[in-house]
C-alpha cells in the first residue's frame, strides 16, 4: 500500500508517527497522572474516614475506663461522669453509623455496627452492677479492636508511596488503645483498692506495648513531628501517669516484703515465740523472738523507705510497728517473773496485747493497692490520653495538609505538561511542514532533471533540462552529482551502471555473508554462556575419575555418581540447543489459555523424572479455570517449584515423597498451591529465597535464578502474587511438613 503513495505523503506518514506515538504518550502520562492524583484522594478520603473512626475509638475508651471505675468502686463512684460521657460517646457514635449509612458498600462495616447493637445492653448492666469488671472491659477492648482492624486493613489497600504515614498512624491509634485499656484496669483496680499478679502481668504488657507502638510512631516521624510529639509529651500529667503506674509496678516489691513480714509474724513467728517464752521461759523463744523482731522492723523500714509508698500504707506499717514493738516492751516483764518465780497463771493477767489490727493491716497491704484515689488516677490517664490524641489531629492534619498541597502539585504539573506537549506538537507539526514541502519541492526537481535524462537516452527528446541548483543542503548537492553524470556519454554511463550493478551484487553477497557470520556468533556466544558451566562440571568429573582410577580410589558409587552428574550435564547441553530453538520458535505472545490443561502439559515434562526418583504427585485441579497470559512461562514457573522439591525430598531422604499441586477459584483470582513434605525450608532462609543468585545448592546445581524469575514473571509478568510458607498438614492419617507456594493469579 505504500508503494502507491508519493514520497509526500511519505514523509507525512513518517512524521505523524512519531508525533502520533508522542500525543499516546502524553495520553497514558495524563492517565497516570490522573490515577496517581485519584489515589491520593482515596487516601485522603481514608484519612478523613479514619478520623471518624478514631473519635468513635476515644470516646468508647473512655466510657471504659468510667465503667470499669464504677464496676469497682460498687456503685459509689464515676456515676455522673459515666453518664456524661455516655452521652459524648453516642455523638461521636451516630456521626459514624450515619456515615456508614452512605456507603454504597456498607457490608464491611456489618462487625462493628453489630457491636454497636450491644451496647445497650451492656451499659444497662454496667449501671446495675450485674456485669463483672472483666466483662465489662472485654466488650469494649473488641469493638475497640473491630475498629482498629478495620482501620490497619484499609490501610493496606492505599496509596503505597504514602504506607510510612500510614504505618506511623496505625501505632500512634494502637498506644492509645493500650493507654485505655491500662486507665480502664487500674480505675477499677484503685477503686477496688485489690490487684492480682495476673492483673499485674497484663498492666506491664499493656505499658510494654504503649512503649512499642509509641516507639515505633516516633521512628516514622519527620524532625518537626517529632519536636511537636516530645514537647505535648512534657505535660505533667504524663510524668504523673508514670509515677502512679510506679506505685503499681512496685506492688510486686511490697508483697515480698509483706509475705516475709507475715512469715516471721504468724505461726512459727514472734507471737509464736512470745507465748512460748511466756508459758516456759526458755531463753531459746526470747532469743528467736528477738531475731525475728529485727528482721520485721528492718523489713518494715524497707517498705516505708520505697519512694512509692503511700501515706495509708505508712499508716498501716506504723500500726504494724506498734504492735510488735508491745510484744517487745512486755519481755523484761516475762524475764523478772520468772527470775523471782511467780506463778504464770497470774502473769498471764497481766500480760495482754490486741494484735487484731496488726494482723489486718498486713492482710490489706498483701492484697490491697492504697493509697490513691480511683477518680484521680482516671483524671490524669485522661490527660494523658488526650494529650496523644492531639498528637494524632495534628498528625492527621498535616497528612491531609500534604495531600492538599500534593493534589494542587499535581493539577498544576499535569497542566503544564499538557500546555508545553501542545505547544511542542505545534512547533514540531509547522517545522515538519516546512521540511516536507522543500524536500518535496526539491524531490519533484530532481524527478524533472531525472526524466529529462531518461528522455535523452531513449532518444525521446534531443535536449536535457539539468536539475537547478538554488542552496547546498543535501538535494542540490545530489542534483550536482546528477548533472556531471547526465554529461557524461552514453557508452560510459552504461559501461559505469554495469561495473555498479556488480559491484552492488558483490556488496550484498558480502553483507548477507556477514550478517549470518554476525548471527552465528551471536547465537554461539549464548549458547557458550549456556554450556560453560556444565561444561566445567563435566571436564572435572572426567578429571576427577581419571586422578581416583591413576591412584585405586575410585569406587563404584563414585563411579556412576560422577556418571550421572555428567550425563545431566549432557542432557542440559541437548535441552539448551532445544531451549535455543525454543527461544526463536516458541509462542510468546500472551493469550486465555486453561489452567488444568498448562498443568498436565507441564506434568508430561517432568512425569518420568519423578517417576523414577519414586515421587508422588497428588493433583487437585478445578476444571474451569480460565488464565490470560503466558502459557510456556507459567510451566518454566511451575517446573522450578517442583524441581526444588524434588530436589528437597532427594536430599533429606524422605521415604514417602508427595508433591501436592492444587487449583481453585478465590475472590474471582486463580489459586494454585504447591506443597511437599521435605520437612520444609529453613527460616533463615525463607525470607531469602526469591532474591536473584540465591542459592542453597553447589554452584554446579544452581544458580540462584530459577525462583526469582518465577517471583519477577508472576508479579511482573502476570500481575500475581507468589508466597511461600512453611506448613504443617494430614495426608492419609499422617502428618507431614513442607514448604507451600501459593500463586495468586488474575482470572481472564
């Protein structure tokens, strides 16, 4: 068709292709761009909805910590704040249901609109005191956590570019929920004024994880941020919060200082002692007494002296301290009775002392955390609280303060790439104008001047009209080239176009000569690239069996195991000629192709291998699973999974070798699972296997490439995904470890 046209229409051709090519260019750009400013709109849409979300979290943490307060102090406290705050929750809770009402997909808020539903309930057993404390709590850390899910999962689905904001933003919202969950139990435990070691153990690992997430946010802010976050975190309410959770920590200390208080002071102790000094004088009960009595007064100054001892447990230790010292002062007395023998019938009359309260104060301070009001501690926490929430607002704020700018970014660059695009088209368009219309102006002269001569040499005309030369570009400088041959006499012109006509035969024999020459090396230098490693492999094993057979060492297993790695290597050499082959032949072009049907073209390759090495595979295939992309790549893909678990099971020496190989449909993507029992890769090298020249074989066996092409034609090729896990399963009543990949591909 294009032989038809004139050299015009040509170079019109020529030009609009690359002018063509650069307006689709521009297009895609745009579109790009266009997805590039969407998805930051999404994730701004994100933020916003998350904030939402986090109101709802920070009004709920706080009925919580009310509720759990009131549950503890039986009714007596937190009432009129628990119903104000009540009423706050519900405004930051209907502001979020009525959202999600104008969601056109509301379903994926179906978990925490059903705990919604409870909370009625839940608040009408809390006000009549039939709900327990742990119950209580439970109820509002699992919506909390519903949310939160919620928020880190939405998370996972935005912009990428943006993911250390993000991140950022998921562990500043999960400090604060361990903050509340930590307010919440240590209301109800000040309330109570009891805590258990398990209460304990949970207080240090919700301030563990406030440390982590806190942590973590810090790590992922910029230098301004993080100047904003220390200077909001200077407030005294968070060197309060840290004292008070001191006094907690410490509890632990206290308890070991009152069990052993309790154990010199019960059975077997100084009462103990007393009375049997009392009764019999012996001296050896006065001298145990006396032992025991420093060890209480030196525990007792122990406990007073640690910095977080209360006013009420200093209290209790100096009644503590009384008492004994009663026992103490009444000793001389024992001793002169029994020095003047006195009946003791008559000294026990005078000798009595009330230990009750003594032996009270002991049991509240190895149960009882005193000391601090409940109202208080929940006061400070609060601050505390939201102090870190005003770190999340300004963060978010400025989130969406960067996205604002980005979006604007964006409007402007996309329309000044559009403006200078048009104006460079123009300019390109006028340009190429001008240079067709002179080069077909001077085309057209030199067809004149050409036609003339064509004329004079069939004798069709006696005169010769010589191409004019107006300028020296390339056109005239031809024209001139063609008027002194035109000059030139019959008989050498023809004799010139004869020597050329050779002369060009002879240069096109010699250029097809070379380019096959050019080909062939080239094809050899690959397929010498290919061979020079089991060529290598080869050349030694022969070398080695000759150095073993001069010197008697070679043994028969040696033998044909050398063999058999020489025979592969053959083989390989045979296969790389096919793969050449192959690689000029083959279909690659991408097409729907069926899943089942790839799999049993593959398994004809690889049946007899496996066959022979006694490995079984066990297919599970779905019918009906329809894949558009490349055919022959998915089986390369495939046949090096599978020969890396050949190759697992051969070298752990399993005695029942299964490779499963498993095809079905999820969410509209076509999954395929292949799993063997080799016992399953090991985990430092399980993060490492998809990376290039990674390898756990000999540099013989493998070159570290085959799994990281199969992860870069599955990403890149093909759009999927490929995972790889160690897993644990029953097969036939036994149980078995492997490695599993799971291939994640787009349906057609």
């Amino acid at each position: 068709m294009l032989n038809k046209l004139n050299l015009k229409f040509k170079l019109i051709i020529a030009l609009m292709i690359p002018i063509l090519g650069l307006v689709l260019l521009t297009i895609n750009d745009g579109i790009s761009s266009f997805k590039e400013k969407n998805e930051i709109i999404k994730l701004k849409f994100y933020i916003d909805e998350s904030i939402l979300l986090s109101n709802a979290i920070h009004e709920l943490q706080k009925e919580r910590g009310l509720s759990t307060g009131f549950l503890g102090s039986k009714g007596k406290k937190f009432r009129k704040n628990l119903l104000i705050q009540r009423k706050l929750t519900d405004s930051h809770v209907n502001l979020l249901l009525d959202y999600i009402k104008k969601q056109n997909n509301t379903k994926k808020f179906d978990e925490i609109t059903q705990k919604f539903l409870e909370i009625v309930d839940i608040r009408k057993q809390v006000l009549t005191k039939s709900i327990v404390f742990r119950d209580a709590h439970k109820y509002y850390t699992n919506i909390n956590s519903i949310i939160l899910h919620y928020i880190e999962i939405e998370s996972l689905k935005n912009d990428n570019t943006k993911s250390k904001s993000l991140v950022a933003y998921t562990n500043l919202l999960r400090a604060k929920e361990e903050a509340g969950r930590e307010r919440a139990i240590l209301s109800n435990v000040f309330a109570t004024e009891k805590i258990s070691s398990k209460l304990l153990r949970i207080i240090e690992i919700l301030y563990s994880s406030q440390q982590t997430y806190l942590s973590n946010f810090r790590l992922l802010l910029s230098s301004d941020q993080l100047e904003n976050y220390n200077n909001k975190m200077l407030d005294n309410s968070i060197t309060e919060v840290s004292r008070l959770r001191e006094i907690v920590f410490s509890k632990m200390v206290k308890n070991n200082i009152i069990s052993e208080i309790r154990y010199l002071s019960g059975y077997g102790g100084i009462i103990h002692d007393f009375k049997n000094y009392e009764l019999r004088g012996d001296f050896k009960y006065l001298y145990t007494f006396l032992s025991n009595y420093n060890k209480i007064t030196e525990n007792i100054n122990k406990y007073n002296n640690l910095k977080t001892t209360t006013k009420k447990e200093k209290e209790l230790l100096l009644l503590i301290s009384k008492t004994f010292e009663l026992y103490y002062q009444e000793l001389p007395k024992i001793t002169e009775f029994y020095r003047k023998s006195i009946d003791t019938n008559s000294f026990n009359n005078i000798v009595k002392i009330d230990d009750e309260d003594a032996i009270n104060a002991i049991n509240i301070l190895s149960h009882s955390i005193i000391g601090i009001k409940s109202m208080y501690w929940y006061e400070v926490s609060t601050n505390r609280i939201n102090i870190l929430k005003e770190i999340e607002s300004d963060y978010t704020r400025e989130i969406k303060t960067n996205l604002d700018l980005i979006i604007k970014e964006k409007n402007n660059v996309i329309l000044v790439y559009f403006i200078s695009i048009v104006i460079i088209i123009l300019i390109i368009f006028v340009i190429s104008l001008k240079i067709i219309h002179d080069i077909t102006l001077s085309s057209n002269e030199l067809k004149k001047g050409l036609s003339s001569f064509f004329n004079y040499l069939t004798t069709e005309t006696t005169s010769i009209d010589y191409i004019p030369i107006k300028n020296n570009d390339e056109f005239s400088q031809m024209g001139k080239m063609i008027n002194e041959n035109i000059k030139r006499s019959k008989v050498y012109l023809d004799e010139k176009v004869k020597f050329q006509i050779e002369q060009n035969q002879k240069k096109d024999t010699l250029i097809i000569e070379k380019s096959k020459m050019a080909s062939m090396g080239e094809m050899i230098g690959n397929i010498a690239h290919q061979w020079r490693q089991p060529l290598s492999v080869i050349s030694t094993g022969v070398t080695g069996m000759q150095m073993q057979k001069e010197y008697g060492l070679l043994e028969d297993k040696d033998f044909y195991h050398t063999c058999e790695i020489i025979n592969e290597n053959a083989q390989y050499l045979s296969r790389t000629i096919e793969d050449f082959r192959n690689f000029i032949t083959g279909d690659r072009t991408k097409k729907v192709f069926s899943l089942k049907d790839n799999i049993t073209s593959f398994l004809h390759l690889v049946d007899g291998r496996f066959k022979s090495n006694h490995i079984k595979i066990i297919l599970d295939l779905d019918d009906d699973i329809q894949i558009d992309g490349y055919e022959n790549e998915l089986i390369q893909c495939l046949m090096s999974i599978v020969n890396n678990s050949r190759d697992a099971l051969l070298e752990n020496n399993i005695k029942e070798k299964f490779i499963f190989l498993t095809t079905f449909i999820r969410e509209n993507n076509a999954i395929i699972i292949v799993k063997d029992n080799a016992g399953g890769i090991p985990i430092d090298v399980l993060p490492k296997i998809f990376e290039p020249y990674f390898t756990t074989k000999h540099q013989s066996q493998g070159t570290g490439l085959g799994l990281h092409l199969t992860y870069d034609f599955i990403v890149n090729g093909m759009e999927g995904m490929i995972e790889a896990q160690n897993t644990k399963y029953e097969y036939d009543s036994n149980k078995y470890t492997g490695a599993e990949f799971t291939i994640t591909l787009p349906r057609s």
